[in-house]
C-alpha cells in the first residue's frame, strides 16, 4: 500500500513551502484565496501519489473529494464551532474563509 516516489516526494515539499509563503507573505484577494487553493490541492495530490501505490485517477478523486469536504466546512465556519477561529495554525491548515 505505501510505496515511495521520491519525484512526487520532491513535488509536494516545492509546493509546501510556496504555500507556507502564500500564507504568510501575500495577503490579497486572488493569490491567496485562489491560487492558494488550487495549489493546496496539486500539494495533496503529489503528496499522496509520493506515498501510496494507488493509480492517479483514484488520487485525483479522493484529493478532489477532500478539497471539497474543506471548502464545505469552511462554509459552515468549522473555526468558529470548534473554538479555533483565534488559532493562526488553525486558519493556515484549513483556512478560514469559503471561496
């Protein structure tokens, strides 16, 4: 089930730290919001083709279902429910606003 691709590997951590700056540096209203987003998504999907034998289109679909899910409880104020909307790791990781 695990299988290692280090080019994926490499991918994914390229695409971390640019999201890591995007969270921290650019606070505008289309590179972060958007372009953050889209690159959230490419991130996962390189993460979980760098670790785990499964074929692209089941990654692609799961990785697409999970992006859904968070944008859907970022729309319901996940934060807020569970205390956490002070919490700036918090609002990194899941975000805090629906886009």
């Amino acid at each position: 089930m695990i299988r290692i691709r280090k080019r994926y590997l490499l991918a994914a951590s390229l695409l971390f730290l640019l999201e890591v700056f995007i969270a921290l540096f650019v606070h505008d209203k289309i590179i972060r919001p958007y372009a953050g987003d889209f690159l959230a998504t490419i991130f996962l999907y390189c993460l979980a083709l760098g670790l785990l034998k499964a074929a692209p289109v089941k990654v692609a679909l799961g990785v697409l279902l999970t992006a859904y899910l968070i944008e859907a409880l970022q729309y319901v104020h996940l934060l807020s429910w569970m205390g956490w909307q002070h919490s700036r790791v918090a609002r990194i990781v899941l975000g805090s606003r629906f886009e």
